[in-house]
C-alpha cells in the first residue's frame, strides 16, 4: 500500500507515511466496513483524506491482493515490466529535452 498508487485524484497517487506501526493493508484502515477516519488522517495528508474517506469500500469482504497497475488482468508480466520501463525512460528522455 505504501509504494503503489491509490488513485489519479490523491496527491502525488502516494502515501506519506510515517516510521513503525504504520498499516502494511487497506484492510487496516478499515472497521465493520467503514473507513478508520484516525487512522486514515495518520497517513494522508490535507485534501486526501476527504478523497479517501469518500472511495467506496466493497460489500463482499475481499481481502486486499496485489494488483500489478501496467496489465489489464492485474497481474505480474515479464514484458509489461520492460514496456513500463521503456515507457519510463522515454518520458525522462521528454523531460530533459
């Protein structure tokens, strides 16, 4: 939770985070299907935490997985892997033009 993107509309897509104690999964910033506001405001900073509060959190009970964000299926592909970093580089090849 800590290295991946929440969402296009949270600052940066990341979390602050702060040293021991810190949640490792969603699921721990959540309580009888409600988010943790405390909790929450411990790791989020400003606007964020309204942006977060306000996501939906599924009725099924479905435990917190790792979703890789560059395939469709969600998961871990070799040559998504180089496609993202080859998309990677050309943005930072843009950026210095």
């Amino acid at each position: 939770m800590w290295t991946e993107p929440w969402g296009s509309r949270i600052t940066n897509f990341y979390l602050r985070g702060g040293q021991g104690g810190r949640p490792r999964w969603v699921s721990q910033l959540i309580w009888d299907g409600e988010w943790v506001q405390e909790e929450v405001e411990v790791i989020v900073r400003g606007d964020d935490v309204s942006r977060i509060l306000a996501m939906p959190i599924s009725s099924r009970g479905l435990p917190d997985m790792l979703v890789w964000t560059h395939t469709r299926c969600g998961n871990y592909l070799t040559c998504s892997s180089y496609k993202c970093a080859q998309s990677m580089k050309r943005n930072e090849t843009k950026g210095q033009s």
